[in-house]
C-alpha cells in the first residue's frame, strides 16, 4: 500500500512539472513572435495605464489559477501566519511550520470549509460567564481552566442556561454592577419570575436551565455558598415545580438475605461457582459499582491477614478516580475475605499481577463490567430472585437493608 502511494504522489509531480514546463515553453513562443512581430506603441499615457492594468490583471489570474490547481492536487498547503511584529517577506519562509528567525510564527493547516454553517447562538452565555470571572479578578488562564474543568456537554448546557439569562438582562436593562451590588439570590429569583411571566414555549425548560445553570455561576463569584438551594429560590422552584422528580429504576428491592441465604446452602468451592460466590460477597459488602469490580487487577489485592484492601481505579471522563475497598473477616460461611482468598488461589484464577482476576469462562477472556454484572445475575437466578431485576442489584439490595436498620449512607 505504501509503494502505490508513492507511486501515484511521483506520478502527480510528474504531470505538474510537465504542465509548468508546457507553460514556459508557450511563453518563450509568445515572447519570440513578440519579437518578430512587434506591437505599435500607445500613443497616450491612459493607453499605457489600461494595457499595464489588464497584463497585471491577466498574470493575477494565472497565477490564481495555478494556485488553485495545485491546492486541488494536495501539494500546496495553506500557510496561516500570525504576525506579531513588523512585516516580513512571506518568500523566507518554509512550509514546514517552524518559526523564522524575525520571531513570526506560522502554521500549515489544509484548507477546510465550516461543517456546521450556523453561528454559535449561546456565545452571549459564554461571554456572560468570562465577564463575571473578569469582575472577581480571574485572569483568562484561571477562567479557561475552570471553564476546562467542566466535560463538554456541562459546559454546553450552562452556556445555554446563562444566554437565558442574557435575555433578561437586555430586557430589564439590568448591568453587570448592579447584579454584583445585589443578593444573587434576588437576582436569580426575579430571573425565574421574569421568564414564568413571560410565558411561550419551552418556558419550563429554560427556567429549569436558569435556576440550575446561573445559580452555579452566582455561587461561583458571589459570597453565597449555594444560591439555588436558598430558602427564596427554593420557594419559587416549588411554586414553579421546577424540581427534577427523581425515577426509581425498580419500584422495590428484593431481600439481600435471599441471596445470603442461597450462599450458605449452596456449595461453591471451586471454578465458576467460587468467582460468582466471591463477586456476589464483595458487591454486598463494598457497594462496589460493576466499572469499579471489572476493573481490579491482582496486583490491587492486598491481603494483611484479618482484612482485605482492594484499591480501584476508574476513569470517568479523563479523570482517573481512586477508591480503597477494605473488606473486614465474618463469622460464619458468607464471609467476603475468606471467598476472595479463595478466589485468588483457586488454580482457574489468572495469576499475572498485571491481570484482571474475573474470567469470562463463555469467551475465554476479562470480564468487563456488562459481564460482571451478568455472572452476579445468574446467581441471583439460582437464588431465585426475580428475572427484572439486574446484577448491579446487589448492592441496592445491601444498602436498602442498611438503611432499613438505620445506618447512615
């Protein structure tokens, strides 16, 4: 593949060279019957300014022309330069992006047209936000890495929510001195009655934007700790019902002593049954999420003799979060130190400290956190436990019964 595309790039050259130099070759015809057959002189100075205009006019064109041929072929790249300093001969420089000896960088980017055709409508949003930071004495480096760390779609949504906020701005000839000199928690309880007043569509969701999106930035540049949980604001949500209502995935949690239950009868001492048996006791005892419990290796597993610390590492976004696991000794067979000590001498368990310790037996490879959470379901089936509720149940199951005797989550 290599050799036919350097094939095909010679090949390239080769027609534009051939192409330049046909081009020279006419010129030198034109220049020679020039001078075999000279043109009679203009007379006036307006003809010597026209003729001179139109040749220049003409070589533009040719030249524009055979730019723009070699732009299409790929071999001439766009050179985008940012002068700082004085002016500068664009013909000393290279096309390699490097910095010239006058101090002017520049950069060599392909030509690339705008894929999204439409202007960027929540900009005000953002400029809002820069303003506020600018008010409070943040620099434009403090202001970017507060607003990087947001992920994307955060920033997206409190752009938008801020614009609302922009809107009421403009309408109420409201200023920026005047919303700082201000408690933000007025000034965030009129923005939400302003947009309830003003009705239309989508008026529920911008208000929802509005109490959650400018309420963060108040309390970000204000004295006021958390501006959307004041007991004004909180007033108008609950008259506005602008509470997000919260949606139980299961409308009850089966009982954790089924499958504690199912554990003590059932015999699991080896292979498959000893990882499910080690799993299930981890889980119930550690809360541990399905990414957290794919995700150990054997060298996270530090036995100390009465307990067992399991430090995980996950990524959510790009930042990579830590959490130490201690699973303590118990009494009886429904101990998780004992089923994962087990677990770990058992001779099908990878021994490579670099490994993840749960095995798919089905397709010979790591288990990930769907397969986790697979396996905790099929010992939940032979606990009998209904078929609509998933692995992951496990530690819902163990923390409604924590709750039930009242500890504290």
């Amino acid at each position: 593949m290599v050799g036919r595309l350097r094939d095909k790039n010679e090949q390239t050259i080769a027609k534009v060279l051939q192409l330049v130099s046909r081009q020279r070759s006419v010129q030198s015809q034109r220049t020679e019957h020039e001078l075999v057959q000279p043109r009679s002189l203009p007379t006036s100075t307006s003809q010597l300014d026209s003729q001179g205009i139109s040749e220049s006019r003409e070589g533009q064109s040719a030249s524009n022309n055979c730019s723009s041929g070699l732009e299409r072929s790929g071999l001439v790249k766009v050179v985008e330069r940012d002068e700082s300093g004085g002016g500068g001969s664009g013909a000393s420089r290279g096309v390699s992006g490097e910095e010239s000896s006058d101090g002017e960088s520049e950069s060599v980017s392909p030509t690339r047209k705008d894929e999204s055709g439409k202007g960027d409508k929540h900009a005000a949003g953002e400029e809002l936000f820069r303003r506020m930071a600018g008010r409070v004495g943040l620099d434009g480096g403090a202001v970017n890495n507060v607003i990087e760390s947001s992920s994307m779609e955060t920033w997206r949504k409190r752009r938008a929510g801020l614009h609302v906020f922009c809107v009421y701005m403009e309408e109420k000839k409201v200023n920026l001195d005047e919303i700082f000199k201000a408690r933000p928690d007025v000034i965030l309880s009129n923005a939400l009655t302003w947009r309830e007043k003003k009705g239309g569509k989508g008026a529920l969701e911008e208000m929802k934007k509005l109490k959650t999106h400018m309420g963060v930035a108040l309390s970000m540049f204000s004295d006021m700790r958390d501006v959307a949980q004041s007991p004004m604001v909180q007033a108008i949500v609950k008259r506005l019902n602008l509470e997000r209502p919260s949606k139980a995935k299961y409308p009850t949690v089966w009982n954790i002593n089924q499958l504690l239950t199912c554990i003590a009868n059932s015999e699991m001492e080896h292979g498959r049954l000893l990882m499910r048996k080690a799993m299930a006791l981890l889980v119930a005892f550690s809360g541990a999420r399905m990414t957290e419990l794919a995700a150990i290796q054997r060298k996270d597993v530090i036995d100390s003799g009465e307990e067992i610390t399991v430090n995980t590492i996950i990524r959510k976004g790009k930042k990579p979060r830590t959490r130490k696991i201690i699973l303590r000794a118990r009494d009886g067979p429904c101990c998780p130190v004992k089923a994962m000590r087990e677990w770990l001498q058992d001779e099908e368990c990878k021994q490579r400290m670099e490994e993840k310790i749960w095995w798919d037996y089905d397709k010979k490879r790591e288990l990930g956190s769907i397969g986790c959470s697979r396996e905790l379901r099929r010992i939940l089936d032979q606990a009998e436990v209904d078929g609509c509720y998933a692995g992951s149940t496990v530690r819902h199951a163990m923390m409604t019964k924590l709750r039930g005797e009242g500890a504290s989550l």
